[in-house]
C-alpha cells in the first residue's frame, strides 16, 4: 500500500464516524437522551452553588410549624391568618402554593346547618345560628384574608393528558379566564401544552387573589424536573404558570404588557423577553440543594418573630417543606418540595438566569465533531496510540471544560455526549484500524517477549520483526539453569509466607542480572531458572553472556546471604549448569489457548543435568565441554577473574559418549573459601 492509500482510510473511518454522530446530535434516541440529561445534571454538582440575590423568600410550613401550630393539613382560616402575618411585613407579592379547590368541611357547620333547617320560624334563631355560621366558616377567613392582603397569587391545576390517554373534558370557568395571557401570538413552530380538565381554586378565592397561575410540572423520562412550561393551552386560551405570575405582580409588569409568543417565548414589559422552546418551557436554573432559597418558618411568621426586614418587598412564596406533608419532585442537585422548584422559577425570571438550549448550538456541536475528526484522523497516522490517547483526551478535556463554561457563564446548555463519543470512537476506530494492520505484527512481538527479554531487545525486535522468527528455526543457543540447593528441606522448616517472601526476592534479583546480561528468560519452575541466549536476537558472543551471567548471579546470591544474615533468615546456595549446542526455538504450546516462547533438544536435556552436576562437586557453576570450546583461551584474558578446572568426564543420560564438564568460579569466591 503506497503512502496515500495509507492514509486514506482513517480519514474515510474518520468521515463514517463524524457522519454518524452528527446525525444523532440532531437526532437523538432515547438512551442518548437520558445520558445527556444526567450529565445536565452533573453540571450542576460540577458548577456547585451559584450566588443569588434577596428577593425571593419561602415560609415554609415545616415540622416545627407543624409541631406547634397542629397537624396538617390546617384549617383555612389559620391558613388565612399566616397570610395575614406575612402581609403585616409588607411583601411585593405573596404566592400560595396550596390548592383550594373545594370548600373546608366542618362538622360544626354541619350541625348549625341542620339546626337552622328545624328552626326556620324561629328568626331570632336562625339569625343567631346565622352569626355562628360566620365565625365557623374558614373558608370566608381565608377569603377576607386574601381580599385584605390583595397581592395574593393562587394556584391553578391544569390535568393534561399523556399521548394517546384518553380524559373526559370540563368547561372552563368564567371567573378564571381574567388570569389569561391578554395577548399570544403564534410562531412558525409550535407544540404547546394542550390540557383537558381545570381544577380551579373555589371562585370566592379567585376572585379575592391578585393573579392565578398554573401548577403544572414537566416531568423528563426519568422523572427528573429540568424544565417548567410557561403556558398551558386550554380550550384555545393561553394561562399563564404560577412562577411566572408571581414574578410579573413582583416586577410591577401590568398584564396587559405579558405576551406569550407561541413557541418563541413570553415578553415581559417592553424591554424584557423570557425564550422557550416550541413547548412554551425554559430550562430551570436552580441555583443549588434545598435551602439555598432563603426560608422562614411559618410559625416564627405567625409569632412574629422574624426580623422586620425580612419579607419587605419581597416576593413571598408560601408552602409545605415538612416530610410527608408535599410532593417530591426530583430536581439535578436532590429531591425538593414543590414550593423551592417554584421559588428558582421566580428567582429565574426575575434576574433573567435562566438556562437556554439555544438551535445555534447545534452548528457549534456538529463543527466540533468534524474539527476532532480531522485532528484525530491526521494525529493517529502520526502518533502510536499512547499518544493518540494524548491527543484525545486533550480534546475530550478542551470540550469538557467548554460546555462547563457555557454553562456557568453563559447559561447554556450543549450537548455533551455525542461529541465525546465521537472523540472515542474515532480514537477506537482508527487505533483500531492501525491495529490490524501497522501495528499488529509489533504488539505480536511485543505480548510474546515482553515477559522474557529485556525492554531493548524488544524495541529491537519491534523495529526489526523478521529476527523473530515466531515460526521455529533451528539455532545455536547457550542455555543455563539454576537450581536452590535443598529447597524442599528449607520449605518444610519455614511457614509458607516466609518461603514465598524469600523466594520471590531472590528469583527478582537473578531475573534482574539475567536482563542485565541480555538474556531470555525462559521459565520458572518452582525455585528453578531457565534462560538462554543468541535467541531470539542474534547474539555472537551467547557463550560468555552466559558465563558471566552466571558469575553475576552468584554474586548477587552471596549479596543477597549477608543480607539474610543480618535479617536472622537461614541462607540459601545455588547450582547453575550452562550448555551450549543446537536446538529447536520457537513458539510451542496450544494455539489459541497458551504459547511460550521456548527452545527444546537434547542441549536442553544436558544443561539441566550439568546443574544437577554441581551437588556433587565442590563447585556452584558446572559448563559442559561445548560451551567450553566457545570460550577456550578466553578465561582470564577476555573473561578475568575466573578459575577453571576440569571435574570429571561423565556418562549422561541420553548420550553415548562422556561429557567432560568444568568447574567454574571467580577468583574472589576461592579466596573467600
């Protein structure tokens, strides 16, 4: 393949991809929807609490409340009477998050209404029970209550029906229809909230409150609430919600310079204008967990203890906080009564801090997946894939930080997941690709010597493949075998963590000399070693890396005894055997299942018995005469310091003439003895 067509399918696999994820950023499936809604969420955690101003406060109806005043839920005209309280402190506006629908049942006023059916010629009786009625009647205490405090915003249900749910209709109400949008125009999408049934407050309610909103809550699929729909459609008019009627009597907007947009957003006075989507909702922006809204107990209200300062020209939104007295609604940072998700609403309008999912992102989101395609496609063709991880992760990193910024700075919510998606699986692909073609005969190489060679003789091989020769050849190596000298008995005197604790010290130390010397390690067997050389590099001098290999390591082992010595541990000896001749290397073993990369032959067979050799001469490194030969005239001229002497000529298994072996040690090692 010429170097164009190398390069071309990484920028086609590149294409593919971008192509794909472009595609499901402008049209998302449902699982991609719910993992971009919870890192909307993650972003809140990662953006933690944001400052917020004074204006908006809650009293709330908590335990304490509850605990001193009576269960829930209260008559209406102690309702009544904490609307009075609160308005003592003169709020800009008072929200109710309560609904009252149906007249307060009263066994009280059942009797007297009883009472005053048997007695109708009794006048004076009946206008005596009349008198009692009033003073019963909760429901006309919360009417005076709110008529007295007249910047009272009540609450509207709106039911709206699931696709494809059927639900019985019911008139609208005149006495509601003052609370409208005076003004809506339609844009050129639109899909607003169409409801099917009212539940609306008792008309001597309505008409005693300054404004009326609805209540309804957009759930997400996961039951989260991240938006809030400032318009619900029913019968062909538009009503507005109730966070946003709180918030227009607070900024002193008069109704009349409301409008909603039908799919564009809500105008608010001449200047202020509030986006939607083509539903009429807007992302909330909460600004952290339960209680970052500024909260008074109801109770403190009714006794009037709060600080004077504390509700003036505020806007006010009563409601329910104690457990089991409210809805939970499931919000990004934690579960939360209904009346703190309204109070964000309000917070949201009223400093303009709500979020946007603006059509404009989507060409910012799609440019960043092209622009990543073309940086990976062009990076990975000149990186291997550590650095290729580098780069994507710089560029997983960079948008990371990104839609942080927009989000906390600008308001702004990005799609997050189809991006870096497609920062890892173009990575995945092309480093795929690059696997299964450039790169796959080095990670062959590299999984199958890492474990016996050294990091240099596997660069060298990477560079070099055709030294390998995974296939098995015939080759001259030098083997050598080292064996702990009565391991078994020294197993059996010590605990099994003290035997592996020491054993895996000294098979570390030979494994390091071994590297040293450029050596294959072969294996382990137990507390024996296996190495040998001239595979699979070529290495000319295989016969002295050997010996001085193994005057290495019994140095290393005398290191190692006065280290044992001085910690108290019994000291262990070794015997090391080296062999050269002829032999079969390659990878052996069960393809698929397990390979090792190995030499086999009879040179093998003779190295281990001339290990065997050293228990029975005064000596802990035996060498056969082949490897000998290799180096005879060399000891103490090329290899100094080493005493030679012929042991003996031997009659091994498997031969049919002697093998004359040697003795060999340092110079050192015969002084110490």
């Amino acid at each position: 393949m010429n170097l164009a067509g190398k390069r071309l399918p990484p920028f086609l696999i590149a294409a593919v991809v971008a192509t794909i994820f472009s595609f499901l950023t402008l049209y998302p499936n449902s699982l991609l929807q719910f993992i971009e809604a919870k890192t909307y969420d993650w972003r809140f955690h990662l953006r933690g609490t944001r400052p917020i101003g004074s204006e908006v406060v809650i009293v709330a109806i908590d335990e304490k409340s509850i605990a001193e005043v009576g269960r829930w839920p209260w008559s209406r005209s102690t309702t009544g009477s904490l609307i009075e309280s609160v308005a003592r402190y003169s709020p800009a506006v008072i929200g109710i998050d309560m609904i009252f629908s149906e007249p307060e049942k009263s066994e009280g006023l059942k009797v007297l209404g009883e009472l005053k059916k048997s007695q109708r010629s009794d006048n004076s009786l009946i206008k005596a029970i009349s008198t009692l009625e009033k003073g019963l009647n909760a429901d006309l205490k919360l009417e005076s209550s709110l008529k007295s405090a007249g910047n009272v915003v009540l609450p509207i249900v709106f039911i709206i029906p699931r696709e494809g749910e059927g639900m019985t209709e019911n008139r609208e109400p005149k006495y509601i229809r003052g609370s409208q949008f005076l003004y809506s125009k339609e844009g050129s999408f639109y899909t607003p909230y169409m409801a099917s049934r009212v539940l609306p407050p008792l008309e001597p309610f309505a008409n005693a409150s300054a404004g009326m909103g609805h209540i309804y809550t957009s759930y997400d699929n996961d039951g989260t609430i991240r938006w809030e729909p400032l318009s619900v459609n029913f019968k062909g008019s538009y009503y507005p919600s109730f966070g946003l009627e709180v918030a227009r009597l607070y900024m002193g907007i008069p109704k009349e310079e409301m409008g909603l947009y039908i799919g564009d957003g809500v105008g608010l006075g001449p200047d202020g204008f509030i986006p939607t989507d083509e539903s009429g909702k807007i992302l909330i922006n909460y600004a952290g967990p339960p209680g970052t809204v500024p909260i008074y107990s109801a109770v403190d209200v009714l006794s009037g203890s709060i600080p004077q300062d504390a509700l003036k020209d505020k806007a006010v939104l009563i409601g329910t906080t104690a457990i089991g007295t409210y809805d939970i609604h499931v919000t990004p940072y934690a579960n939360m009564p209904g009346v703190e998700k309204q109070a964000a609403v309000v917070e949201n309008i009223i400093h303009g801090t709500f979020l946007e999912r603006a059509e404009s992102q989507w060409l910012m989101v799609i440019g960043f997946i092209i622009a990543s395609g073309i940086i990976l496609a062009i990076a990975l063709q000149r990186m291997r894939a550590f650095g290729g991880a580098v780069i994507a992760s710089a560029l997983f990193c960079s948008y990371l930080y990104l839609a942080y910024y927009l989000f906390t700075y600008k308001g702004l919510w990005i799609d997050f997941i189809t991006p870096t998606l497609n920062v890892f699986f173009l990575y995945a692909s092309i480093t795929g690709y690059r696997y299964m073609t450039e790169e796959r005969k080095a990670r062959e190489i590299k999984g199958i010597f890492s474990s016996y060679v050294t990091e240099k003789v596997v660069n060298e091989l990477v560079r070099n493949p055709e030294m390998a020769k995974l296939g098995g050849s015939r080759r001259e190596i030098t083997v050598l075998f080292s064996d702990i000298r009565g391991f078994t008995t020294f197993s059996e005197k010590h605990q099994p963590e003290e035997v592996v604790a020491i054993l895996n010290e000294y098979l570390k130390a030979m494994t390091d000399i071994v590297f040293r010397w450029d050596g294959t390690l072969d294996k382990f067997v137990g507390d024996a070693v296996m190495v040998f050389w001239n595979a699979p590099t070529e290495q000319k001098d295989h016969a002295e890396r050997a010996v001085r290999c193994a005057l290495d390591m019994i140095s290393g082992l005398k290191r190692l005894q006065e280290k044992w010595a001085k910690e108290g541990k019994e000291a262990l000896s070794i015997g090391i055997g080296i062999n050269t001749g002829e032999v079969v290397v390659g990878n052996m073993g069960a393809e698929g299942k397990k390979m090792d990369y190995t030499v086999i032959g009879d040179p093998v067979n003779l190295g281990a018995r001339a290990e065997g050799l050293t228990r029975h001469y005064d000596t802990n490194i035996v060498i056969t005469e082949f490897t000998y030969r290799k180096l005879e005239g060399r000891f103490n001229k090329d290899i100094g310091h080493v005493f030679v002497r012929e042991l003996d000529s031997v009659k091994v298994k498997g031969k049919d003439e002697p093998v004359v072996i040697y003795g060999l040690d340092s110079i050192d090692e015969i002084l110490d003895k």
